[in-house]
C-alpha cells in the first residue's frame, strides 16, 4: 500500500483522489484550504495564536452558507487540519510521526488565490490570520479586514520550510510539487503573474532539485470547469506520471517534464 499526503488544492487532492481510484494508493490527510505562509505560522513556527472560535460568533452567515463556511474555517484548526473531505482520518502529525508516507503531493493555488483576513477587534490577535470566505457571510468586514495577497517569493519561502519541515519526519518520502497552471489566468493579470513568477522562482530554488517540480502546464479550454478546476483526464494524467515516477525511482528536471 502506497501512502500518500496532499498539502494544497482540489489539483492535489483530486489527482490523489484519482492515485487511489487507479492504483489504490491510500490518502491518509488532505491540508487544505490553508495558505502556506499560515500553516508556516501556525504548525512550524508557531508565531501566531488560532484566532478564538467564540470570535466567529459575531459573523453573520449568508443564506444557505453556514455549512461550507464553517467546513473550510474548521479544518484550517489544529483538530481537523489534514482532515478536509476526510472527517476519519487520523490526526496528520501523529500520521506524519507514526506512519510510513511515500509521498507528499503539493500545490500552491491556496497562495495565489488567497487573501488571509485578521480580527479588527481583537487587540491581543491582531497578528494571527485566517481564511474567509469572504462572500458566505453578511458583516465580515465589520470584524476583519483583509491583508495582501501573497508575494510569490514569500510563497516560495513558505513552501521551502513546509518542505524542509516534512522531510524531518520523513526523509524517504518522494515530494512532488505541482505548480499551478497559469493559463486558465489570462483574464485575471495579477494572479496571471503571481502563479507564472512563482514557478519562475520555486524551480530555481535549490530545494526543488530535491523534490519532482511539476511546472504550470498547458490545459486546453475544453478540458477545463473553471479556472481551478479541470477534467478528470487531467488528474489521472498527473496520478499516472507520478505512479510511473515512482516506480522507476526516476528523478526529473524542468527539460524532462515540460
């Protein structure tokens, strides 16, 4: 059994989901809904404090909202972080302590996408931040206030500790790092440029010789949902480029993959 863990987006998770339909590898924890810099905050350095959930009671739900609103502010907490669309799964660092996991799958959409919010009247935790979605509720900003989003070359720092932190607990372990595509960005610049400039810097870092770097490929409209959401035969091109990796113990560079 081949067990594997995702940190980042539905391009992680659904290209996980499709590992375990094809060749039955076992998820054991899905980080998620998450931005790298905040997990780098709360999980590795713990510099900042887990916003109180009493706090969260002055918010407002819009009509029909509450359940995904709260499902996403959740599993951003110590108890229900890695359990995104798995509410069994076992505690991720007891997993990441105890278990064997074979592979990490990572992607960056969280930083591109995100912009992380912190309470405005909560003077003691004016420095801790999470993620809202901003247009489930009805008096958001009379509570919070948005920060910046994330440069790509702090996005780049972040995901270079999360990395260095995993490979503490598990040296053997294959990283595989899917930088999202860009392409499906054309009509929204900044992101455009945020996701394009990321890949530029991650892929010359050196920790990303270390690691199987995916670069933001190519998706024909036709195969595309949404901007962040593909085709099914897109994730199991990717579950099946990263089960034949696996296999052959191969080690890829930038030339090989694109």
């Amino acid at each position: 059994m081949v067990n594997i863990v995702t940190f980042g987006s539905c391009l992680s998770r659904l290209t996980a989901a499709q590992l375990a339909t094809i060749f039955s590898y076992k998820v054991l924890n899905h980080v998620a809904q998450i931005r790298s810099d905040n997990f780098v905050s709360h999980y590795i350095q713990k510099s900042q404090e887990m916003i109180p959930d009493s706090y969260y009671k002055n918010l407002i739900y819009q009509e029909g909202r509450a359940e995904e609103a709260n499902k996403i502010l959740q599993t951003q907490y110590p108890e229900n972080i890695g359990k995104y669309h798995l509410p069994n799964a076992v505690d991720l660092f007891e997993n990441l302590k105890q278990e064997n996991i074979d592979i990490f799958l990572l992607d960056n959409w969280c930083d591109i996408t995100y912009k992380l919010l912190s309470p405005t009247r909560l003077d003691e935790f004016q420095d801790s931040s999470v993620f809202l979605v901003g247009h489930s509720y009805t008096n958001l900003l009379d509570y919070f206030q948005f920060s910046d989003y994330l440069t790509p070359k702090e996005s780049v720092s972040s995901w270079q500790l999360i990395i260095e932190f995993l490979r503490q607990y598990q040296p053997n372990a294959q990283i595989f790092f899917l930088c999202f595509p860009y392409c499906t960005s054309q009509d929204k610049p900044d992101r455009y440029e945020r996701a394009k400039k990321f890949a530029e810097l991650f892929l010359n870092r050196p920790i990303a010789q270390h690691i199987i770097t995916v670069p933001p490929f190519y998706v024909k409209p036709t195969l595309t949902k949404n901007w962040s959401h593909f085709d099914s035969h897109i994730y199991a091109s990717l579950a099946g480029f990263i089960h034949h990796t696996l296999l052959l113990g191969d080690r890829f560079s930038l030339s090989t993959i694109s």
